[in-house]
C-alpha cells in the first residue's frame, strides 16, 4: 500500500509543474496550484471535462504523458487492491479449509448444544461448498476441453461427407443445414433399426 500511495504522491507533486505552464492553459482558473492538480487528476482519470485546457502543442504532449502516467497510476492501485483481495481470500480459504477438513476424532469439537446445532449446519454447508467448488474446477477443465473441440471443429478442412449436408449446394453448410441433415440421418437409423425388429 505504500508503493500506491508513494505513487499518487508523486504523481500528484509533479502535477504542480503546470502551475509553472498556467498561463498556456485556457479555461476558467481559481488558484494555481489547485487548478494545477486538478487539472492532473481530470487528465488522469480521463474524464477530461474541458474547463480547463491546454492550448499549446508542449502542454498537450505534456498532458498526453500524464493520461499515459495517470493510467499507469490507476493500474497500480487497481493491482495492489486486487492483490490484497487475492491475498485475503487465500487466508481464509485456508483458515476454511483448515477448519473443515480436520477429521481425526479427539481434535477439538462441538461440545456444547449450541455448538453442536451450529456444526450441524456448518458441516453440511461446508461440505456443500468444497463439492461446489471441485464442481466449478471440473466445470473449468470440461469448458476449455469444449472450446479445444469447438475449435478444432471449426478450424478443420471440409470433407465430401460434410458436403452431403449442404442442401442448397452452395458450398456453405449452415447451421439449420447441418441439423436438418443430422435429423434425417437419424430417422433413417431409427427405420433400420425398427425394421430389425
């Protein structure tokens, strides 16, 4: 955190430089140095409200470099919350996991009534939880598998067996093409098969 705020300390002291170029720039001014700041912070955050502005091609090289540095300000703050959101997570996943996966008998327990109707629900939602979360890791694995298939599918050489489907020969199968085909070939197995038996 004090990379963050070291970072929007600097950035904003070197905002006062264009209290040094006020005069090149236009708009309604109130105090210098924090008009200067102001300036920076509408730069930096690129809302850019346009009461006050550089009517010089050095000022507005100088405040295309702040966009750039602004930006770059807001991407290390946005990093480090989400690092200590990653951060705080982790804790107390583990402090979650720690807790419910103890299985050996003789390790503190419930022991009280209140305790033991707790733990009743506490178990099962936990256990509830970790199989949901194994579900969304198997999903994750099955989904990429999915789109590999999907894009090898899509990415393959049409072959004279998946022309067959293109029913107004124009060299495209299309989707209701594709299924219309993929219907017929299945009620012509459904009549083998019912004539087998």
């Amino acid at each position: 955190m004090m990379q963050v705020a070291a970072a929007m300390f600097v950035y904003l002291v070197l905002a006062s430089c264009f209290y040094l170029v006020r005069d090149d720039i236009e708009g309604t001014k109130t105090n210098p140095i924090i008009d200067a700041v102001y300036f920076c912070v509408v730069t930096m955050t690129t809302v850019g409200y346009g009461d006050l502005v550089p009517n010089t091609a050095f000022l507005k090289l100088l405040a295309s470099v702040y966009v750039f540095l602004g930006m770059a300000v807001v991407g290390l703050i946005l990093s480090k919350a989400a690092d200590y959101l990653v951060e705080k997570q982790e804790m107390l996943l583990i402090k979650a996991l720690n807790n419910y996966h103890k299985i050996g008998y003789g390790d503190e327990s419930f022991s009280t009534r209140g305790g033991r109707a707790f733990a009743i629900f506490w178990i099962l939602i936990s256990t509830l939880c970790l199989g949901q979360f194994f579900l969304n890791v198997a999903e994750m694995f099955t989904e990429s598998r999915q789109r590999a298939l999907v894009n090898w599918i899509l990415t393959r050489k049409i072959t004279n067996l998946d022309l067959e489907a293109d029913v107004d020969n124009d060299g495209v199968v299309g989707a209701a093409e594709f299924v219309i085909y993929k219907l017929k070939r299945w009620v012509r197995s459904q009549m083998k098969i019912s004539h087998l038996k």
